[in-house]
C-alpha cells in the first residue's frame, strides 16, 4: 500500500541542488520515489548528485540553469518536459546574496541582482510549470524563502525583502491556482549549515550565540529542510496551500 508522502511517478524539478538544501530536497524527493531534476549553474557538480540519486536506486537527470537569466529558465522546464513527459512538484530554491550592510548603502545595481534571481525568477519558473500542472489535474510548487523574510536584520536587509516577497508569491499563486488543483507553498528555514551561510557559523563565537538564543540549541542541516518539502510534494500535505512553513528551532519563537 502506498504512503501518502509516497512520490512515485511524479516528476520534479529543484533549481539550485548541485549543493545544500537544494541538494538535500533532490535526494529526498528521489528517496520518495520522485524522478528528478538536478539543476544548478555547473553541470559537473549536479551530475555528481544524479549519480548519486541513481546509486541508491534513484532516478535523476541533470539540465543546467542560471535562474537569472530567462532563456535558460525557459530551457530547463522544456528540457524536464521533453525528457521526463511533466512536471509534477517544481521547487524554486536557488537564490543569490551578494550584499552585506545597511540599507543605506545598498547599490539599486544589487537591489535588482536580488529582486531579479530571488522573485522574478521564481514567477518565470511558475507561469512556465504550472499551467501545464493544471492542465493535467495538479501539482506542487515550493518556494524556499527565509525566516530573514519574517524579521528586520541589520545586515541582508535586500536578501529580507526578497524572502517576503515569495510569501505573497506564493499566496497571489495559491489563490491563482488552487482551483486547479495545484498547490503553492512556502519554506521559511532559519541557520542552515550550508556554503551560503557559511559565515554565519563557521565563527564560533557567532554560532555560540545564535545556538544559545535557538530553542532546539542548535542550527539545522540541509536534510531537515529536504523532508518538508518532500511532505509539502506529497499527498499527505493535499489540504495544504499558500501556506509558509517555519523550520527554524524555533528562534523566531523565542
Ligand atoms: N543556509 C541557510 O541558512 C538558509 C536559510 C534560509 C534560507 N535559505 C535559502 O535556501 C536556499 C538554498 O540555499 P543553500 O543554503 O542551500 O545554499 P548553497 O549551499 O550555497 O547552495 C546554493 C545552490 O544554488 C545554486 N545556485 C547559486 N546561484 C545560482 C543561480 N544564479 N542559478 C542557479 N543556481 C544557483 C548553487 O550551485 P551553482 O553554484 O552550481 O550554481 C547551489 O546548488 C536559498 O533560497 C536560500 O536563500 C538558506
């Protein structure tokens, strides 16, 4: 008897998962039984998790994709198609940080750097899968936004405004979609420990007290997030939509 997380027979695509979270998401999708697209801007680096997937029994094909620039968008989800027949589950996961600092100094260059990669990508990539998910009866979007979404910071205020974005994102979309059966959910994580916030913990005395203030006492690894989108893909999260899941160990409850 299937599961209700079971995945088998669906399609996916994960921007961003030669690495991290993204990469964590890929291999629990496949691990559900979900054939999948690693997707990354250097193919080397993704066909080594394509590998992997299919080692442990998986099925994995890998197209590369700068999500900011929209003929390589457009190319990834005609690839998936042309190779995998659909698109059930699209995960929009990678995103850009290129600043540090106040608000006061951010560049209108970077503002758009971000603005560009974080959201507006994110809306090619849904306007490009999703009429063709409703066309055949369903499917699931997830957007990986941040916690930096929720709350004011001193230092990624650009990167914030972008992760609140793809919350209304994907409300204007469940809205949009729900009809059709497809559903558009985001995952707000807290610290994970990734390349991208390497430089949040790598310093000790940073981690001390970002530990110390994090209820679990600890900071989470790409898995934690891999499993929730896997539950949000699947028919055990059916009722679920333009919804925003917090995996943080509670920080942002404290
Ligand atoms: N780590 C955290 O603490 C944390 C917390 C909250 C939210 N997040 C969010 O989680 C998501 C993944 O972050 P991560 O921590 O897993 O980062 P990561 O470990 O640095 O991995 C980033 C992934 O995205 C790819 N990537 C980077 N720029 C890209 C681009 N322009 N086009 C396509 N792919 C690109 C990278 O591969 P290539 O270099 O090969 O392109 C890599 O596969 C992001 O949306 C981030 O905002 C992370």
């Amino acid at each position: 008897m299937p599961t209700p997380f079971d995945l088998t027979g669906k399609t996916a695509v994960v921007t961003g998962s030669s690495r991290g979270i993204g990469r964590a998401i890929a291999e629990t999708l496949a691990l559900m039984g979900a054939r999948v697209v690693v997707s990354s801007r250097k193919s080397e680096a993704c066909e080594l998790v394509a590998a992997g997937i299919r080692e442990r029994g998986g099925e994995a094909i890998v197209i590369p994709c700068n999500i900011s620039r929209k003929d390589e968008v457009e190319a990834l989800v005609a690839g998936a198609r042309a190779r995998l027949g659909s698109i059930d589950i699209l995960v929009c996961n990678a995103a850009v940080n290129p600043v540090f600092g106040p608000m006061a100094s951010l560049a209108d260059e970077a503002f758009d750097k971000i603005m560009g990669a974080n959201v507006k990508s994110a809306l090619w990539l849904c306007n490009l899968a999703i009429p063709d998910m409703a066309a055949r009866g369903g499917g699931s979007v997830i957007i990986v936004s941040s916690i930096a979404g929720l709350r004011g910071t001193e230092m990624i205020g650009g990167y914030g405004i972008s992760k609140a974005a793809l919350f209304a994102l994907a409300r204007n979309l469940a809205v949009e979609w729900g009809p059709k059966n497809v559903r558009v959910n985001c995952i707000a994580p807290g610290l994970i420990r990734t390349d991208f916030a390497r430089a949040l913990w790598e310093d000790e005395a940073r981690l001390e007290k970002r530990t110390a203030a994090t209820p679990l006492r600890r900071i989470g690894q790409p898995e934690e997030i891999g499993a929730i989108a896997a539950f949000l893909a699947s028919p055990a999260a059916s009722f679920i939509t333009g919804q925003m899941i917090v995996a943080d160990g509670g920080v942002t409850i404290a």
